[in-house]
C-alpha cells in the first residue's frame, strides 16, 4: 500500500516503552516475578509475559512507577496526531450512513478522499490497527488482479504487463503480477528501480519462482499493444509529488501515446491504473490532460480525489480491509463488497452495444469418442464439472412449456432430482406452468454453464411426481419456504406485497408451535423424461461442439445415438 513505513515506524516507537513490570495478576498466577512487556502506546495495553527471570521485587517496583509514569506523560503531553479509536473494533458500530447492500447504494455518493486523509488512513491501518504494510500491499495486490479478472477475461486478455515503480504502488504491481499468474494469465514485469528492502525482494523472488520473466525498460517494444493485452500502470500511488524521473517519464509517455493509436482504429492494449494514474495529481487528477487515459482504475481503501475526473469505462475499490472504526472516523461511503469478492465496481458498468458483446470460447475440444454412452451419465459429469468449478446454482434451469394456446413461455426452476433418469423440479400445479403442462405434457429445460462455455438441452414429456415423493421433499425445506409455498397462489394477481406478507405471518404465528406445516394439495414435483439432449461446448470461432443425443431401437434394445450437430 502507500503508507510511509518510516513514518510507522518513528509513531510506534516513540509510543512504545518496554519495561519490567509485575502484574497483580501475574503474581498471583506465577510465583516468581516475571518480565512484562508494557506498552505505553495509548491505544493498546499489551501485556505479555516470558520466561520467569528472578529479579529483585524492590527494582520492580520502581519499574512499574516508572512505566506508570511513562504513560501518563505519553497520554497527557505526547499525544500522538491520530485520534484514538475503540480498542474493541468488533463493536465498534457501523455509521448508518454506511449502505449494507448494493440494491440500496447510491454511487454518486461514494467517498473520495484527500492526500493527507489517505496517507492518514494508511498511517491508522498500519499503526494502531496492528496492520503490516506486507499485509495490506497483499490485498491491495489481489484486489487488482481480482478487478482485472471481473472484467478482462484471460482467454482474451491473457498477456500483462505490469510496469512497477519502486515504492509500495509498485509493490502492488508485483503482487498483482503473481496472482494473475495463478488466475490464468501470462504476467511479465518491468522493475527498473528495484527497492532493496527484504519486502521487495520477497516478492521478486516469489515472481521469479513462478517463471514470470522480468524486462528491462530496453528490453520492451516501441509498440507495447504488440506483445500485450494488458498493461498495468503501478508506478505512483497517492504519496507521489513532483515530476516523474526517468525512466517513468519515458514510461508514461508510452502509456499516454497508446490512445493515439486506438484513435486511427488498431487494437491497443488496456491500461489499468493501480489507485491513481501515474502523473495525475492525487487531487486535481490530470491538469493538463496529457496524462494516462486508463481503461480501468482500482482504487485502494477509498478513491482519491483525482480519481473523480476517471474518465475509462471501468473503475473499481479494492482493499477490502477498512474496519468500522476508520469509516466512522472518516465519514466512508463505500459500495459494499459483493459476497467474498475483493473488488466492487464503483459507478455504472459502461453503456454497451449488446450487439457486440462477444465472447472468444476456448474450451478443450468435447469429441464423440470421449462421451459416455448414457447421456444421463454425460449430464451427471458436466453436473460435477459445474459444482467443482463452483459455479453459482448449477441446478437452476430455464423450463419451457406451451399450452394449448401454442404461445411458448419459459421461466428458471430448480432441479431437485435425477432419479429414475428424469429430472425433477418442485411447483405449484396451478401456476402458469402447472396449467400449460396439464394441457401440454412436454417441456424443454435448458442449463447453461457460463465459466465453463456450456449448455445442456433436455426434452421430453412430463408427469407429476408420486404424492409421497412431493410430501417428502416439501418437509425437507426450510419452514419458511413451506408457509411461503401455502402463501403464495403463484401466478396470479396479488394487490401488493403486504398481502402475502400478512398472511405469511399469520401462518407463521399458527405453526409457531413447531407442529406439522401441511403440503397445499396444488404443490408438487414434476419429472420430464428425456427424450433428447444436447451438450453444447463453446469453441474457438464459432466451431462449437454440438452432440445430440436420441433414443434407437436396436434388436429391440434402446439405445442412445450421439450425432454431431452443426454449430
Ligand atoms: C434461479 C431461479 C430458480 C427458481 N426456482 C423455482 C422453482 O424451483 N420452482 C418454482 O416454482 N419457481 C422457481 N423460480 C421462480 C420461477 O422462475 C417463476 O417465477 C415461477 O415459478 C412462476 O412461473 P410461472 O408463472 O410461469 O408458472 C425460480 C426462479 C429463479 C430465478
């Protein structure tokens, strides 16, 4: 991160004194009397002990005047410039101008923040917050990767070059690096100036292990969108003044010209900034527009002021590490960080020509002969396939159904079974779908896979699970969804949201006691009987592989025939 780690240092230790102690309750528990450590840090009182040296009780006692004393000239007199925070953070409360979730978050309202609030924030972090700068640059480090990865996929953004500067923006570059290795992508990186600290070369070295190669300013192309997809500014983060020195200014000047050619139409490389854009002035952002244009911004902590005149398409927070306490202190308004992701986008995802969203697949080729024979057991494999990668309910399915108005309608279910080779969802036999399939007992179910490039179409005619079967699972919700399936008379018109809500309460209340939720007769499991499948894998170029799988009849036998469909 950005924080001055000398400017640590000089706090901690003017605020810290080590001196020998005893403790009323380390006498007790110990007999003989012991080393202790006293913090005089205002904020903390650490006490720890080691081996028991013997030690004449008489100098101890002087000793704990003198550390007594040694407090309260440091309380009283030195007190150190940042304000003290709660010791118990876990409790320390949530201001309730903090969003808890995206739905009820206004972007406009996000928190940007002064060079001095920053630096001051990281001073906190890294001071009383008991942060290392090794820590916080680790996930300043993996934030970046992780917004890279949300928006720049490897199959089409593979080759990065991070460009790092010798302060801790360049520390977040090196660690950014390794971690895109580990995502998929292909990382090279240009050090010119080396810091000799053991925290910088830890991270050359743990680079250097993964193969990653390192270039030399000479070593790097004229045309850097030749030899890369991406390219991360990390030179200069928030504590940076002045005019850059070379070779960064050479540096810059190549990131700033690589617009000029996306102007006459050829493809160029992204750039992605790390905090703020190399040359910007961290609160005025660029004066004289001459500066970077980055594609992608990823703010660390909370967004500099300069940040505001962001003009690229992507701009994310990273450095999901900011406890309650400092976003009290400093008034945060920050997006809430989406379930255990490191990175939130800040700001309206770009305007998009939905006619050019494209994806370039790069899957390993699916042939006939590598596919089982019973294609329930091909479904049972991609299934797996799903889970492991761990994609977000692999189960859920677009069903298709027509009544016998012939108007098609689909909608997303669960699947909740795959015994006796059908494939079972739960429903309320008198919604929409529940009457098209009384009317027309065949369906279409389609899974799609995104992450793995696939699509799985399944049909066949429907029937009713046995009553048992629907009484089973039912009791094996959660109760909540069992009054919420006796609440709900899906699909038809309800006057508003209090309604059911109203009656939800009073059925909660009447089964308060615990006893038995009955299953509403019109509530129950379908099961389709696949007649056809296909497993769909995206490829290269549009030559997708499309296997189909119908049933045969051999000598009396069926069977499944695979064919090849055309993408
Ligand atoms: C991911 C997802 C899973 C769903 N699972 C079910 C389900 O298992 N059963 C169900 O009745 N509705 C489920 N729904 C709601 C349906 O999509 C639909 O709104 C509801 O069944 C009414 O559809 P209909 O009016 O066409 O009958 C799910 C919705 C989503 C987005």
């Amino acid at each position: 991160m950005h924080s001055l780690v000398t400017k640590r240092r000089i706090i901690n230790n003017s605020m810290t004194l080590t001196c020998l102690c005893l403790t009323h309750s380390l006498a007790q528990t110990h007999k003989t009397p012991h080393f202790t450590t006293f913090s005089c840090n205002p904020l903390f009182h650490i006490f720890s002990v080691s081996n028991p040296i013997p030690y004449p009780i008489k100098s101890m006692f002087f000793s704990v005047i003198f550390a007594f004393l040694c407090r309260i000239l440091f309380q009283g007199i030195l007190r150190p410039r940042i304000q003290p925070f709660s010791t118990n953070f876990r409790s320390a409360p949530t201001p309730s101008s903090l969003p808890q979730s995206m739905a009820n978050f206004d972007a406009d309202s996000v928190t940007y923040l002064t060079q001095p609030e920053a630096a001051e924030i990281d001073e906190t972090l890294m001071g009383p917050l008991g942060f290392s700068v090794d820590q916080l640059m680790e996930l300043a480090g993996l934030s970046v990767a992780a917004s890279i990865s949300e928006v720049y996929k490897s199959s089409e953004y593979n080759r990065v070059l991070t460009i790092c500067g010798p302060g801790n923006n360049g520390g977040d570059g090196l660690v950014a690096a390794r971690h895109l290795h580990h995502f998929g992508y292909k990382p090279f990186v240009c050090y010119p100036k080396r810091t000799p600290k053991a925290l910088y070369a830890g991270l050359v070295t743990q680079l250097e292990a993964l193969s990653i190669p390192f270039l030399s300013v000479e070593e790097l192309p004229t045309d850097l969108s030749n030899d890369f997809d991406i390219l991360i500014d990390a030179m200069f983060g928030f504590s940076f003044h002045g005019s850059p020195r070379p070779p960064f200014d050479d540096l810059i000047q190549r990131l700033v010209s690589l617009h000029s050619h996306n102007q006459i139409g050829q493809k160029r490389s992204v750039i992605v900034s790390v905090d703020i854009p190399s040359g910007w002035h961290v609160e005025e952002g660029d004066i004289d527009v001459t500066g970077i244009k980055p594609d992608m911004l990823v703010s660390l902590t909370a967004p500099k002021l300069g940040a505001k005149k962001f003009g690229g398409p992507h701009h994310f927070l990273g450095g999901r590490f900011v406890p309650p306490a400092i976003a009290e202190k400093y008034k945060l308004i920050l997006p809430p960080y989406p379930g255990t992701s490191m990175c939130v986008r800040i700001g309206k995802p770009p305007q998009v020509d939905i006619s050019a969203l494209r994806e370039n697949y790069i899957s390993p080729e699916f042939l006939e002969d590598q596919v089982e024979a019973d294609p329930i057991n091909q479904f049972r494999k991609w299934f797996d396939d799903a889970l492991a990668a761990g994609l977000k309910e692999p189960n859920a399915m677009a069903l298709s159904t027509v009544g016998k108005d012939g108007k098609p309608s689909s909608r997303m279910v669960l699947l909740k079974g795959l015994e006796n080779d059908g494939f079972v969802w739960y429903t309320n036999y008198e919604s929409r779908k529940g009457h098209e399939l009384s009317e027309n007992p065949r369906a279409a179910l389609l899974f799609y896979w995104d992450g793995l490039n696939r699509q799985v179409r399944v049909e066949g005619p429907v029937q009713k699970v046995s009553d048992e079967e629907s009484e089973q699972y039912f009791h094996s919700r959660p109760r909540g969804s069992q009054i919420g399936a006796i609440v709900s008379k899906q699909s038809t018109v309800v006057p508003g949201r209090h309604v059911l809500y109203r009656e939800y309460k009073e059925l909660e209340q009447k089964y308060a006691d615990g006893s038995l939720i009955p299953k509403p007769k019109n509530w129950g499991g379908y099961r389709l009987t696949p007649q056809l499948f296909e497993f769909w894998q995206g490829q290269k170029s549009r030559l997708h592989d499309r296997l189909q799988y119908t049933p045969h009849e051999i000598n009396g036998q069926r069977q499944w025939k695979v064919e090849r469909l055309a993408p």
